[in-house]
C-alpha cells in the first residue's frame, strides 16, 4: 500500500494542541466500494452498492493506530500497539494487533480475493484473527519468527477471561526464491463450546507470472457441529499491464456435520498505483444451502 508521509507540523494541525511527533507521522489508508451484481441468498439486494471496508492509519517509529470500518457500525480499534525496536533486529510490540494467521488478510487490498477465505472465517468467528496483549519478533536466519502472548482469543472482547491467556506463534521462511511458508499456532482455552487450539500451515509459489497457494487449518477439540479442519486451494496468473485472473477452492470440515465447500473466481485491472477494480463470482454449499454471489469492486488506497 502506498504511504504518504507528512511532516511535523502538518500532522500537529490534524490533531488537538499539545499533541507531538517526535519523527513525524505516516498516514494510509483504504476504501472498498461493493456493486452487488448477483446474491441467491437474497434477491432483494441485487443491484446494490455499499461500503464495505474503510481504514484509516497512523504508523510513527513508536506507534500505530488503524481506525477501522466494516460498513455496519462506526469506525473502531482495528489495531493499536506501541512499538520498540531492538538494537539487535528484534522489535515488541504491545497492543491489539492482527495474527496473521491463515493466507488471508482482513484488509480489502491486502487479500487475493475480495470474499474472505472459509479458514479466516473460521479464525475470525472464535475471535483468533487479533490478539490483545504483547508480542516480539525478529529474524533467525533461516527463518522469522513472531511469539505472542495475550488475552485468550477464544474470549468475546469486553468478556471476562477468568485468567486465561493465548499463545500465538508464526514462522515464516522463504527455503527457495519464489516460495514462501509459514506455521501458524494459536493456543485457546476449551471452556464448553469452542475449537481449541488452532494450528495454520499455508504456503505460495510465483514463477513466470504463475502463482499458486494452499492453505490448511485444524482446529485440537472442536465438538459436534463446530469446526475440525479445512483446506485452501487457489492459483493465479498476472498477465502483466496490471490485469490479472485467480480462482480458488475451499472446504471446511465440521464435526459431525455436513462439509462446507466454496469456490471463488476473480478477474482485477490495476488501474493506477492506488486505484484496483476486481470482479469476484462466489460459491459457497453448506450442505443445506447452495448459493452464488457475484460483485464488482472498486478499491481505493493512499
């Protein structure tokens, strides 16, 4: 995503007197436009339009803060942590921040698709796609590696946590150019209902335009009718001139119930630096229902 940078006393202006930047601040953002061309699941939204996803964030040496929307209520705390670096390449940060786990991402630009993946959805509904607590980082050579340790994910936030915490590990390797993995694992207290610790092993290869990625997602204690584990196919093709063409395929086991499956196609034009339109026809069969969702969007980025 393309920052801009703006000086001192021009972010001072932005804000209430008193307040100070000791290096300046860095600003970026993102709106996602949605046109609803086609919905199964609800025929009356047809021909829609609505604003899905929009972010604004400050990013300085020593903090960041993303304000963020969802479309459905107003902006909340997407991410805020104060940062430190080490002298030695390892850094902290302590806040709320992402996990990072699973191939997707929660942010319009950053995704390969404009549907969410069924593993994020998965991550997002037991509360495991942030963390509130702390985390350090840095590189081993071989590989990086981030160590997290925060209020237990599986929680409802504002909810009481009786004491208990999460863990979180991610490590990320590219072993060959061209291919980059990663080991994702999320320990949540089982307290009644819920899936337990999350384990994530996703990985993507770019040759010659080509790209291809998997994606596989278990979850330890899931009970009847709760996630068990599931899997993420996709692959795409940049023709270059910023066009580009991907598809993906999806299931998700539950246990003890029917399997939900999902597919994705999706074309995009990159029209400028900040400027993408993608158009996505989605399919999703739980079993009961069999639904396809199509929708032209529009993506804004500074």
């Amino acid at each position: 995503m393309k920052k801009t940078t703006i000086a001192m006393a021009v972010a001072g202006a932005m804000f209430a007197a008193g307040s100070a930047f000791a290096e300046g601040v860095t600003v970026g953002g993102y709106t996602a436009v949605d046109w609803l061309l086609t919905n199964d699941a609800d025929d009356t939204q047809e021909g829609q339009f609505s604003v899905p996803e929009t972010e604004v964030n400050f990013d300085t040496e020593n903090l960041f803060v993303a304000a963020h929307n969802s479309g459905s209520s107003g902006f909340d705390v997407g991410q805020a942590f104060v940062k430190y670096a080490f002298a030695n390449g390892w850094a902290m940060h302590a806040g709320k921040f992402d996990t990072h786990l699973t191939d997707d991402e929660r942010n319009a630009p950053d995704r390969e698709f404009i549907q969410h993946s069924l593993l994020f959805d998965v991550l997002a509904d037991v509360g495991g796609h942030s963390m509130v607590g702390a985390r350090v980082s840095g590189d081993l050579g071989m590989a990086n590696v981030t160590v997290g340790y925060g209020n237990d994910a599986s929680v409802t936030p504002g909810g009481a946590t009786d004491g208990e915490n999460s863990v979180m590990l991610l490590v990320n390797a590219s072993p060959m150019e061209g291919l980059d993995l990663e080991l994702g694992v999320l320990t949540q207290d089982k307290d009644g209902s819920g899936v337990g610790t999350l384990t994530d092993i996703n990985g993507t290869y770019m040759i010659s335009g080509f790209t291809v990625g998997a994606d596989f997602l278990s979850g330890a204690d899931g009970d009847t009718g709760e996630f068990d584990n599931g899997y993420g196919l996709w692959a795409g093709y940049d023709f270059g001139n910023g066009f580009g063409v991907k598809a993906r395929l999806e299931t998700a086991s539950i246990v003890d119930g029917d399997d939900v499956d999902a597919t994705e196609i999706q074309a995009s034009y990159a029209m400028n630096d900040n400027v993408a339109v993608r158009v996505s026809l989605h399919n999703i069969d739980n079993g009961t229902d069999d639904f396809d969702t199509g929708v032209v969007q529009l993506i804004g980025t500074f």
